[in-house]
C-alpha cells in the first residue's frame, strides 16, 4: 500500500468501523495556527497533533529548529493521541501532506508500521463532500510501544560526505537553496555537493501525491537510481520527511538528516554554498 491512503478508503474504514486514529498535523511555516484551524474543522474524531511541541524537542543551534524528541516522549505523545500496538494511523494536514509526513515519518522511524498520510489531505476530504466537526477530540490513552531506527537517520557529518558516493536532496524551495532567500536561518545556501529538489514538486495543484511513474521520472533525472545512496534534509527536517515519502512512492529508499539545513548552518566550522549548482562537497 506504501504510505498513502486515498480518502475513499478511509471513509470505507470509518463506514465499516474498522479501528482507525486519524491525526490532524496542521503547521506551515509562518502560520502558528494550527490548533485554531483544527478547532474550527476537523476529519471526524481526528486527535491535533502539535508539531512544535509534541514532534519535536526544543530548539537548539546544535540541534536546529525542530530536533527529533526522546522516544519515551513521542511515545507519550503517541498514546495521548490514543494509538494502540497494532492500529491504523492515517495523518493529514492541509498543505499538501508537508507537516504530516513528519508524523509519518517518525512512527515509522519508531517502528510502527501501519500509519499514513492521506492523499491530498484536508482538501481531499472536502472535496469529496464529506462530513467535518469542530471543537477538541479527546482520545482514550493508548498503549504502543515504540522504538527507535526504523528509518535511517544521519547526523551532519554523515551529510558532509554523502555526495561523496550518494546523493544529497535539499527538499526545500529554490531560492533558499540557491541562498537568495533565506527567512529563519542564520546563513543561505546549501549544503556543498547538495541538489536543488524542492518537495513542492512532489505534489500536483490539488495536493496529492504525483503518480509513482511521475515520481520515479523525476528522482530519476536527479540521478538517482537503485544502487545509489539518497538521503535528503530541508530546513528543518519537517518537508524532508515529505520528500523521503515521495522517494519511497517511487521505489527508492532515502536517509533523513533530522539536524537539516537550520543546524548545519548554525555551525561556523561547516561550509555553505550558493547559487544554482551543487558546488564542491565538504573535504574535497
């Protein structure tokens, strides 16, 4: 099924009252609003999942924007959120899947197998003409147990020599990759060695994922094959979790680096680079 879930098949799960957690992971940067969007309209028993607070640690110049939390909180998290070992979790937000994929990303990270993003998210829903409610779901506490490195995950120094033998995707938008823009970091550019893939191309104008085809044909033209090492990371390693979904559409495995582009460029000893082409990887 890889790690989509199309609306109508989770409105047949809730028709046939299969058991199913349903996470609302509204966040966007520069919209702190999250929760008041979720309170106004929500997918029906969808439990609000705060990125900031309960999908990442503090933020930290070592660490970046949003670092990966102890297990044993995403795992309190996870059971305030009322999943169990052995449910379905399907997660959504409105913004084409870019926050909830970090959700994604790291139960599976967490060894839970069964959860999803779903297929166009809020929009979707919607679109269909099926039912929202408003006001808070409070889940009866759950009891999974979670784990960690399910899912690779490389630090920074990793990232240095990965284009080295591999491919290193920057997931975020070109103009910060290129460092003509740069709003919350200390310093623009990228990654030395890095490719511009912004995860915006992931998606169609409705939100959804494109087809695996499509998908494959575009990490494809990024060189990107069967035997070659890919790993990807963002700002923040939020949208590069979107990114390593996307990858996994298409056939391809994929390491995160969670640290991103927000600790490496909080790092004076660690080189930037600029402009449009990859430019020379750290130690050559």
């Amino acid at each position: 099924m890889g790690p989509l879930m199309a609306v109508p098949a989770l409105a047949a799960r809730f028709e046939a009252g299969q058991r199913t957690v349903v996470l609302d992971v509204r966040w966007a940067l520069g919209d702190p609003h999250g929760r008041e969007h979720y309170l106004e309209a929500h997918i029906p028993g969808a439990v609000f999942v705060d990125l900031a607070t309960e999908l990442a640690s503090p933020a930290a110049p070592a660490r970046g924007r949003h670092p990966l939390p102890p297990v044993s909180e995403f795992q309190a998290a996870a059971r305030r959120w009322g999943i169990n070992n052995g449910d379905v979790v399907v997660a959504y937000d409105n913004s084409g899947n870019m926050a909830a994929a970090r959700v994604w990303w790291m139960l599976r990270n967490a060894g839970f197998p069964d959860v999803y993003l779903l297929d166009g998210g809020l929009a979707a829903w919607q679109g269909a003409g099926l039912p929202l409610e408003s006001g808070a779901v409070e889940a009866v506490p759950g009891n999974v147990s979670l784990f960690e490195g399910g899912m690779r995950a490389i630090p920074a120094a990793t990232a240095a020599d990965w284009p080295k033998t591999g491919i290193l995707l920057d997931a975020r938008a070109g103009e910060r990759y290129r460092g003509e823009f740069e709003p919350v970091d200390p310093r623009a550019g990228h990654i030395p060695g890095a490719l511009s893939a912004p995860t915006t191309e992931n998606v169609d104008g409705a939100g959804r994922f494109l087809p695996a085809s499509e998908l494959r044909r575009r990490f494809e033209n990024l060189g990107i094959r069967d035997d070659v090492p890919v790993a990807v990371y963002c700002g923040s390693g939020v949208t590069a979790a979107h990114q390593v979904a996307a990858l996994e559409i298409a056939g391809f495995r994929a390491a995160l680096y969670p640290g991103s582009f927000s600790e490496w460029s909080n790092n004076p000893d660690l080189p930037v680079a600029t402009g449009s082409t990859p430019g020379t990887p750290a130690g050559q």
